[in-house]
C-alpha cells in the first residue's frame, strides 16, 4: 500500500507527540515523518510505542537546517506539513529571546519555503500531483496581546504581542500567511488556548502544581494568581489540528479553544483538592497549605480567551473533554509518572 508521507515538526514534544499518536491511529494510509530537534521540551519516550510504529520515521534535526529539510522533503516526497515546532518557553524568552526568533521566525520560513518549492513551480503554478499538499501552522493564543476583563479572542483580533515567545510566534504566523497571499501556497493556520493533558513538559503549570505537590515542596504561583488562561485537553486540541489540516479553507486562520477560562489559584487550589482525594497525604492535610507566591513574571499578561465560534459553526469541530473529567484524567497521569 503506497502512503502519504506527512511531516509533523516538532513531533517530540508535548502537543506534538500526543498529534503524532492521534494521527497513526486515525489514518492507516499515512507515513509520519517526525522532525524534533530534542531541545529541553522534547523527548523521544513521549512518542512511547509509536517510536517504533512501522508508519512513523523519526529524525531528530533543526527546522533551521534547510539542507535537512530539503534532504526529508526529497526522500519522503513530503505531501503535507503540520508545524509544532517552536521555543515556546515564555520566562526562556525573556532569558534569552535570540533562539526564539530564529526558530519561530526564521526556521518556519525555511520550512515553509522547502514546501513552497517542493509544491509549486512558482507563484500560483502547483506541480501536478501536489494539488493536495498542504503546510498547517499550530499558533498560539499570545499572539493576540492580553485580554480585560471582557471579550475574547477571534480571528480578526488584531495581533500585539508583548513577550518575545509571543512575538516570535506572530512573525512566523507572517511568514505562512505571506506565502499564501504571494505565491498561492495551501496554508491554514490555527491559534490555541492553553493546553493540558498527559506529556507536559515539567515545567509548566499544572505539571509543577502536581510534581511540587506530591514532593512536599512549596508551590509556587506568580503574582496573585489571578492571571487567566482557557484551558484545552491536549487531544481536543489534537482532533481540531486534524481537522483543520483536512477541512479547513486555504488562507484561513481558525481559534481552538473550549471556553474554559480559570485563572492560576483556581487552578491550583483544584488540582490541590484532586490530589487530596487521589493521593491523600498520610496526616490528612490539604495539599493546598504547600500553594506559594513568588515574584511574578516581567510583562505578565493578564488574560486570554479564546472565541472557538469559527471552526465549530464551520468545520464542525467540538471539544470532547469537559474541563473537570480531562483534569482527573491528567492528575492520574501525572500521579502515575511522579510516584508510579
């Protein structure tokens, strides 16, 4: 049986392996190539089983090297691009935001170049056979800037982001949006909530909250705990992804999310009061004594919302977890991993 090779970017990491999965699964006539360049986000035991599925081909490399993008597009006849792969650690950017500008900016135009050319013999002309080929960017909502205390982001916000993650991601959003309106390259593009699930990366919030928990640490909030997020299960996220790659309008940018708007205490004292049910401590106290404040981040934004009115009404895409089922599913998870 002759297969479809799809390139995922980024394909090691926390959205990008649980999209890996979902794809082999749902799709017997697809040959994953997974790009991951293994930085700190990325690690091959997120992809489990499907290391070693016979449809999946991992090649860990840079999405900056274009000798390397060209040499995977050439072999595999890439066919399809869904592009994860990003610095995406916002205290990392104010760190040092260098890295992330070349990665998010100049690494998606490397590659979306690749398949430009790969597709098209130029502006608006597609090889014969490539009339299908598609490049799908994965966004994220900090594109937008930070919300008051009303409204929500659609796909007419206009774009003010304030972190350098946050800016990076808006320049290389430019970048696929130029090459759909210039050359008539198939790009879609998708801008997401915060996500959770199994396979996050330690550091990031509701991993801490719970890896902090069970160790008797302090569990550190920043500021007030009152900024806000909308919070999306990974799979949902996986399944709009799939969705948009497959049905969505050449040109168009479409909002996930799944209105689940909490701000950073109400996600800690509940994850707190999970594990007091799940993992009870041996003295019976609350693992919400052990909740903290520190110093909070330079330029902390204060809210984000996502209006998913767009690819429900037009793609027919609904989320499948509600928000208090995927949170006990994913401090199972991660009680599993941290004491398992």
């Amino acid at each position: 049986m002759a297969h479809t090779h799809i390139l995922i970017t980024g394909g090691a990491g926390f959205i990008g392996s649980n999209l890996v999965r979902h794809m082999l699964e749902t799709y017997p006539d697809y040959h994953i190539i997974n790009l991951d360049k293994l930085t700190y986000a990325g690690n091959t035991a997120n992809l489990g089983d499907a290391m070693d599925h016979p449809r999946h081909t991992f090649v860990e490399g840079d999405i900056c090297d274009r000798a390397l993008l060209e040499k995977l597009f050439a072999a595999h006849d890439i066919q399809g691009v869904i592009h994860l792969a990003a610095e995406s650690h916002v205290d990392n950017s104010i760190l040092g935001p260098e890295i992330f500008f070349m990665t998010n900016v100049i690494g998606t135009q490397r590659l979306t170049d690749v398949a430009y050319r790969h597709w098209m013999n130029g502006p608006g002309e597609v090889k014969p056979g490539y009339e299908h080929a598609r490049f799908h960017l994965t966004s994220t909502d900090e594109v937008f800037g930070s919300l008051g205390d009303e409204g929500l982001f659609s796909e007419t916000t206009p774009y003010a982001p304030n972190p350098p993650y946050a800016a990076s991601k808006a320049g290389g959003d430019f970048v696929v949006r130029s090459y759909h309106h210039t050359f008539g390259l198939n790009a879609t593009m998708s801008n997401c909530s915060n996500n959770y699930g199994p396979r996050q990366h330690d550091e990031k919030l509701i991993p801490t909250v719970i890896r902090k928990a069970l160790a008797g640490d302090n569990i550190p909030i920043y500021g007030d705990g009152k900024n806000i997020r909308d919070w999306l299960h990974v799979h949902d996220h996986c399944v709009a992804l799939d969705t948009v790659f497959h049905k969505g309008i050449s040109g168009e940018s479409y909002n996930i999310g799944s209105r689940n708007e909490r701000d950073n205490n109400f996600i800690a004292q509940y994850l707190c009061e999970l594990l007091d049910a799940e993992a009870p401590k041996a003295d019976g106290s609350s693992y919400k004594s052990q909740i903290s404040y520190v110093k909070d981040r330079a330029g902390h934004d204060r809210r984000y919302a996502i209006d998913p009115t767009k690819i429900k009404r037009d793609l027919n895409w609904h989320y499948a977890h509600e928000f208090d089922e995927g949170m006990i599913e994913t401090v199972r998870w991660y009680i599993e991993k941290y004491k398992g």
